[in-house]
C-alpha cells in the first residue's frame, strides 16, 4: 500500500507540474525536468508495487479487497503507460 500511494504521489506531482509549467515560458530548462523525474520515480515505484501484488495474495491469510487490487495495479500501471505514450509521441 505504501508503494501504491508513493506512486499516486509522484504521478499527482509530476502532472500538476507538467500542467504548471505548460502554462508558463520563461522557466529554466532545468526546471523542466523536474515532472520526468517524478514520472520515473512514479514507473519505478509502480513497478515495485506490482511486483509486490501477487506476493500479498500468496502470503497473506486473507486476501485485500478486490477494489484495493484493482486501484493499486492501475496506479501502477498508469506512470508506465504515460512514458509509452510520451516515447511514441
């Protein structure tokens, strides 16, 4: 779960930048790689968090709520999807 809500955190953080920083022209380029940063923090944690899924349904006594599953294998996959999309584009 933590790595679930670390990985939200630095997606909400990049993208609020990302839209931030759109807005504005005169930032410093090295501002501007702050929201990749963050995108990267976001793919490296979701993919912990995914890989850290199928461990909690085998050694817990009772598995978490399916929504609770749900959610974190979206989070996790979202800032992996957003660098494809961003790589093709």
């Amino acid at each position: 779960m933590l790595a679930t809500i670390t990985t939200l955190g630095a997606e909400l953080v990049g993208g609020v930048l990302r839209i931030l920083f759109g807005l504005t022209d005169a930032l410093p380029v090295s501002t501007l790689a702050f929201p990749n940063l963050m995108l990267f923090t976001a793919a490296v944690t979701g993919i912990v968090c995914l890989l850290l899924t199928p461990l909690v349904y085998r050694f817990r006594r009772s598995p978490p709520p399916t929504i609770v599953t749900v959610l974190a294998v979206t989070v996790s996959l979202l800032p992996l999807a957003i660098g494809i999309l961003q790589t093709i584009r």
